[in-house]
C-alpha cells in the first residue's frame, strides 16, 4: 500500500514502524470522522472545478460506504497504512482508480488529522455533556431527600460544624455544574474547522472554506491557516482540563464516599452489587469502582499533563511530536465519560443512613461549639471574647462532653466542664437559612443551570447531527 507521503523509497523498518507507533489502532476511532471531513472537502473541490459534480458524487458515495464498513468492522486501519487516512485515499483509489487520487488536493495530512480530531471530539464532548448532566441530576435528586439529614461537617478531617448531606451533596452538584460552563467553553474552541489550512500556510487556489466548515456542521471557520496547525494538540489540552476539572471533582467525591461508608462512620452503605470482594477475606465489600474512580483521575491528569509537556517546547508549524497527542487525548476523554457513569450508578443506589448520621452527633459534641459561641454574641458577647470563652470550656482538648451548655431540662447552665446534652442537630442545620446554607439549598439555581446547559448541548447536537446526515445522505 501507497503511503500519502511516498516518493518512491523504502524507509527503515524499525524507524518506520517506530514512527507508526500505535497510530494505526487510535485512528480505528476516527475513520468516520474522516470520511465525513472528505466528503465536505470533495464538494468543496467541486465548487472550484478540480473535480466535477459526478466526481465528487462517486467519491462521496464510496466515502460513506467506508464510514458503513467502519461501522460493521469489515473497514480497519493496518499497521502498514499507517494512518486512517492513508487506508481510506487507498481505498478510494483501489475503487475508482485516478480519481481516489485527486482528493487530497488543497489539503495537507496535518489539516486532515486535525479535522478529523475535531470532529470525532464533537460527538465525544456532547456524549460526555449527557453523561454529567446524568449525574447532576442524580446529585440534585440525592440532595433533596436528604436535605434535612444531619452529617458533622469537617474541616482538616476534623469535626467542624453541623452540616446536612443535601449541604455535602449539593456541593458535588454545584461545582460539576461549573465544570460543565468549562467544558462548554472547551467545545466551543474545538468547533472550529482548519480544514484548507493544509500543511499549515494554506494553498494557491481559490478554496472556499467557510463552505467546508458550514458543510461539517462547525460553529466557525478557524480562520489563520497557520494557527489552525498551531492549534492542534492547544484544542485538545484545554479538552482535557476540562475534564481534568471533572475528574478531580469525582475523586474528591470518591473519597468522601470511601470515608463516610467504613463502619466507624456509616453514614453511608454502598450496595453490595458496587462492590467486589477478597479472595482470601470472606467478610470483604470493597468500594472498588469508587478507588479506580480516585486511581483513574491520575491517569486523565497524566494524560493533560503529557500534551501540554508535548506542546511546550514546539516550533510553529506542524511537527510530528503532534501524533503523540492523539492518544492521551482518547484515553482522557474515554477514560472521563466512564468516572462520570460510575459515580453516577454510585450515587443512584446509595443507601444513607441517618440514625448513623444522627449518633454522630452525640458522640463528638464538639460540632456544636461555634453555636455555642454564636449563642453568646447574641446575648451582647464580642465573637472573640465568646470564641475564648468556649475554647477555655473545652479545656484545649478536642474531646467529646466539656464545655457547657443549656441542660435539656432546664436545670440551668453547667458550672464547669462535664457531659455536654448537645442541641438537636435538626435544630441547628435549619437555623442556617442563608443563600447557599443547609436549611436553604436553592436548587433551583441548579435547575436553572442544568438546563442552560442541556439547551447548549442540544442546540449544538441538533446542528450537527443536520450536517451528518446530509453528508452522510449525500443530501
């Protein structure tokens, strides 16, 4: 087979397949894109007359029976192909002889893999879209029901203040929804096509490419030729932060999970069929899918990590450290959609357990300490001077039972430090009514973001699915 780049010489097998890497199998993934991006570039070819509305018909008509084959399986990429794109102009030109030959004209392989990223990453992004939306709206759901169930809230791992697990949960959910605002930023800066950009300074002839770019269903044309090279492996790593951003989120959250379910805290039960077992331990239910959750993050940040290391130190203009971003950037986006799905099974079959969550409370009395101070500020007590009044209370031990408060049966405050009777931390959790407090979620703001951002993944899904399907319908 016939490489895009063959003058007629062999190159060295071990530098050749050095070179190929493991190209050849990433690209399986991106033969439709491909197909899609040629298609729009065969019309384009025929609006400037390099090829004639039946050529670009036929070579059109073959494109998506290659797209169809990919699909099937029976269309795969070789390691002596190379690339996606060297098996798919071979094909054409094994089926239509010379004119399989002419589509590569005004384009370079640098402006073909790019496009083709694009538009693979479009579909991916609006999948990931789904897929977080899925789990904000488990998270919102979560968050109501136990909005009024107290949980200790922690500070340095430490007991802190009363908090609720709607407070907890409705954390998670807020901070995806900002994740979300940045990974719609992210697929903003990706529907852009380069197509026409060639091998990075364009071409002598008179192509239109804002028609190729309006054909692929792109929100714009990115319109200098040599930073839309440039931007190759940019687009990506800002993808990737993106996700990053969503996967430390559910890492964090992963760990909270672990934590609040071993049995010295029981907050929280995940169900026996999220868990796997030990082959030695009879008695083991480990939280494993939430550990790969934390485990796996580590990988999408190495992924972020090994494109921007790549990009740093590069020349403008197309180079072949490029290739080396392909693979991170699959890993990464696949790697993200699957975290997202299984903490969002997690949270769908979480069992919380508020009797736990509640005897929490009795045992580390403590939580309530900045109540108690608050109590006597509003009696007239300067905050510092009612600060050290409890923190002397406490005797400088963080311990359960010493410092005072009012006796449940009125019998007067305790004189000096003893068993404490602790308020209802119910009680406490519904004092707190400002914005954003325990006894005031607002998820209606939440709701109000969740569905902005469905409305810009539809709207965008919707445009491009019109596109795919006229080039795919030959429409």
């Amino acid at each position: 087979m016939a490489k895009l780049w063959d003058k007629g010489y062999a190159v060295d097998r071990e530098v050749e397949a050095f070179t190929t890497g493991d190209d050849y199998l990433l690209d399986r993934e991106l033969v439709e894109a491909d197909c899609l991006a040629s298609i729009a570039h065969a019309r384009t070819l025929a609006r400037i007359g390099v090829l004639t509305h039946d050529e670009a018909g036929q070579l059109s008509d073959e494109l998506r029976a290659i797209a169809c084959a990919s699909a099937a399986g029976s269309f795969t990429v070789e390691p002596a192909d190379e690339d996606c794109h060297t098996a798919i102009e071979n094909r054409l030109v094994e089926r239509l002889g010379d004119l399989g030959k002419k589509i590569h004209t005004c384009r370079s392989r640098n402006d073909q893999v790019i496009a083709a990223i694009r538009v693979y990453a479009r579909e991916r992004l609006l999948g990931l879209f789904d897929d977080v939306l899925s789990l904000c709206a488990t998270l919102r759901a979560f968050a109501e029901k136990h909005q009024t169930v107290p949980m200790i809230g922690r500070t340095h791992t430490q007991v802190a203040m009363p908090s609720s697990v709607g407070l907890w949960a409705g954390a998670w959910l807020e901070s995806l929804l900002d994740d979300l605002r940045l990974l719609a930023t992210a697929y903003e800066l990706n529907d852009q096509c380069p197509l026409g950009s060639a091998a990075s300074y364009g071409v002598p002839m008179p192509i239109d490419r804002q028609l190729t770019s309006d054909l692929l269903g792109f929100g714009k044309l990115q319109n200098n030729v040599l930073y839309a090279n440039n931007s190759r492996g940019k687009i990506e790593s800002v993808i990737l932060g993106a996700c990053a951003q969503i996967a430390v989120d559910l890492s964090r959250a992963a760990q909270d999970l672990i934590n609040f379910s071993l049995p010295e805290f029981g907050y929280f039960t995940v169900p026996k069929e999220l868990c796997t077992g030990s082959s030695i331990m009879p008695q083991k239910r480990n939280p494993c899918g939430l550990e790969l959750v934390r485990a796996k993050t580590s990988t999408i940040l190495a992924c972020y990590n090994q494109i921007l290391d790549i990009l740093k130190g590069l020349p403008s203009g197309y180079n072949r450290d490029l290739q080396e971003t392909k693979r991170p950037f699959i890993e990464g986006l696949r790697l993200t959609r699957a975290c997202v799905r299984v903490t969002d099974i997690t949270f769908s079959k979480l069992e919380v357990n508020e009797e736990r969550c509640v005897a929490a409370f009795r045992a580390a009395p403590e939580v309530f300490a900045t109540d108690e101070a608050l109590r006597l500020v509003v009696q007239g007590v300067p905050f510092r001077d009612a600060y050290r009044q409890v923190a002397a209370s406490l005797g400088g031990k963080m311990t359960p039972g010493v410092f005072c408060a009012e006796h449940p049966k009125g019998r007067g405050r305790q004189k000096t430090p003893g068993v404490i009777f602790p308020p209802d931390p119910r009680a406490s959790i519904a004092q707190r009514k400002h914005a954003g407090g325990p006894a005031n979620l607002r998820l209606d703001l939440a709701d109000a973001t969740i569905k902005q951002i469905k409305e810009f993944a539809d709207t965008r899904r919707d445009r491009l699915r019109r596109a795919t399907d006229a080039l795919l319908s030959g429409a």
